[in-house]
C-alpha cells in the first residue's frame, strides 16, 4: 500500500523530525522548518474513480455520510473524483450531483464520458450495424432486449414489450419510465448508433444469453459484459462497441489529465469492474463483491453497508491506517 512519506536531508534525520505528511500539513512544516530541505513524496493518488451501484450507495441506495465525507475529503485534497458507472449518464447524475462538487462522469460502462454541466470529452458507441446483427443473434432474448441512446429525451430506453423485464428490473423500468419507447421490431430504433444494448434477466436466464453471444460470431466487433446482484436474482448483460469498458474509458481519461496508472485509484465491486481495477495502480473491490472477484488479489475493503468507500480512502490518504481492511 502506498502511503505519504518523507525524505529529509541528513541533518534533519538526526533531529528526529520524520513524519508522515499530507499535501496541507506538508505547507505548514515546510514553513516551520524554515530553510530546512524536505522532499515530500506526492499524495499516492491523483485520480480516484469510483463505481456507484454494490459501491458508493449502500443497500438502500443512499450515500452514507461517511463515505460522503471521504470523497469530499479526497477532493479537497486534490484528489480528481470521477464516477465509472454502468448507469446512463442522466440516470446518474441525481447520485453524483449529491456529492455537492463538480466532477466527470464514465457512464454506460465506459461509452460516454461527460461533465456534470453536460460537456462532452468521449463517446464509443456501438454501430447500428453491428446492433441489427446482435438483435438478428439474440431473437430468442428479445423479450429481455433493451437499446439505450444518448439523449435525454423519450426514446433514450427503447424495448419491445415491458413482460420479461418487469420482474428483475421493475424499479430500473419505473425510474426511467419518461424516457422509455416501445418499438416493434426493436430494430427500427437504430435510425442512429445506440450507446449500447443490454439484456436483462435472472441470472440462469442471462448465462444462457451469455452462451448465444459467445457462439454469435460478434467477438471482433463487441464487448460484453456483464453485472450480477445475486441476493435479487438479476444479471444485466451489456454489449457496447468493441474495445469500449471501464476499464479503456478511465485509462483514456487519465492519459488526458496526465495521470500516470501508479497513481489512480479504483473502487469497484462488480464483473463490469474488473477492467477499471486491472488498470487502476491502487485497486480496490467491496467487502460484498464476490469470491469470484476476490481471486485477482485486489485489496478488500468493507461492504457498502460498512462505509467501506471510506475506508479504502482513509487507508490510501494516510488516516485510519488499517482499519476496515481484510
């Protein structure tokens, strides 16, 4: 774990006067010391991205004050907060806007990145040849297809028929209901490239999903992923364009803010996770993420219902060293 140090000259050392600094307390020594020189290590992070379902709301889909004050805390520091979520981006922004300062949000799992104030840096949209191929593969997954664009109008959420999905994703549906068309066939949409399909279902049904894609022959021209909430039986299958995650989109935003890997930080809990993760230098998954997860040998902070956004912080900005980490 990475963590503030200091380096200080030979005469400082025989003073005794070694100490663990943050960027504040590091001003107010340099000026105590006077002319004394002291070499302070860089805070261990420059950018922390941070997933928001099974991550930064907790299992009543609130924001703890906790892990609020944590992030607020990371900002101020000078830390750069950006939200990676697979939300759509107006379907986040009522979460990100509570954290009460301005920041960039990687929404529908890496395909577009934008402001809070609606500017837009990246979008990897899936082509809407490639998505009438999908739907034509998928046929038998149609009652659980949903196409999501990159409006905020009616007809940002298109699907056929509301039958299959109203028993896993009922709350989603009725959240979004303002900006859900129906369109049979569900092809007839694509008058523009869609920000991603998805297919939504209980978990057997989405491994059977998962099986049609990998036989569909569409390997060179997407990316599938995946999100699963075993405690309410649902997967959320996700196809965007190829080469397009959370993963690719963090690396991409930190490369343009010069942030080199070493010094992100990601915190994550679920499948679509892992690329974001396995970039980020300083990664960290939730205490209720899975065995499967666990296996990559990231560092596990405590569950959503635990503050443990918080801890993963607090351990990496020098407070509360140890404490909620397993």
């Amino acid at each position: 774990m990475q963590q503030y140090s200091t380096r200080l000259e030979p005469a400082m050392k025989t003073a005794g006067a070694v100490e663990v600094l943050g960027p504040t307390s590091c001003q107010r020594r340099c000026r105590a010391f006077g002319d004394a020189k002291i070499l302070v290590v860089k805070p261990p992070i420059r950018l922390l991205a941070i997933d928001i379902d099974g991550t930064l709301l907790n299992p009543e889909f609130q924001i703890s004050p906790a892990d609020m004050a944590a992030l607020r805390r990371a900002q101020a520091e000078g830390v750069e907060v950006v939200v990676v979520t697979g939300r759509r981006h107006t379907f986040a922004l009522p979460i990100v806007q509570q954290l009460g300062f301005d920041l960039w949000v990687i929404s529908s799992n890496g395909a577009v990145t934008r402001s809070l104030a609606g500017e837009t840096f990246h979008r990897d949209l899936l082509p809407a040849g490639t998505c009438r191929r999908l739907c034509d593969n998928m046929q038998e997954f149609r009652g659980n297809t949903v196409l999501t664009f990159d409006t905020e109008a009616q007809g940002a959420i298109v699907l056929e028929h509301m039958n299959e999905l109203n028993g896993s994703i009922q709350r989603w549906l009725e959240k979004n209901l303002q900006y859900i068309a129906f369109v049979i066939p569900i092809e007839n949409s694509l008058t523009s490239d869609p920000v991603q399909a998805m297919f939504c279902g209980p978990i057997p049904r989405m491994q059977q999903a998962l099986a049609s894609l990998a036989a569909s022959g569409l390997d060179r021209d997407i990316t599938v992923l995946r999100t699963e909430y075993p405690v309410r039986d649902l997967s959320i299958v996700d196809v965007l364009n190829h080469g397009c995650s959370k993963g690719h989109a963090l690396a991409r935003w930190a490369k343009y803010r010069g942030i080199p890997r070493e010094q992100v930080m990601a915190i994550g809990d679920n499948y679509n996770d892992i690329e974001m993760l396995a970039f980020a230098g300083v990664p960290f998954i939730m205490g209720n993420a899975s065995e499967e997860l666990r296996r990559n040998g990231w560092a596990v902070t405590l569950s959503n219902d635990q503050n443990g956004v918080a801890a993963a912080i607090e351990q990496v900005l020098g407070t509360g060293a140890g404490a909620g980490f397993w």
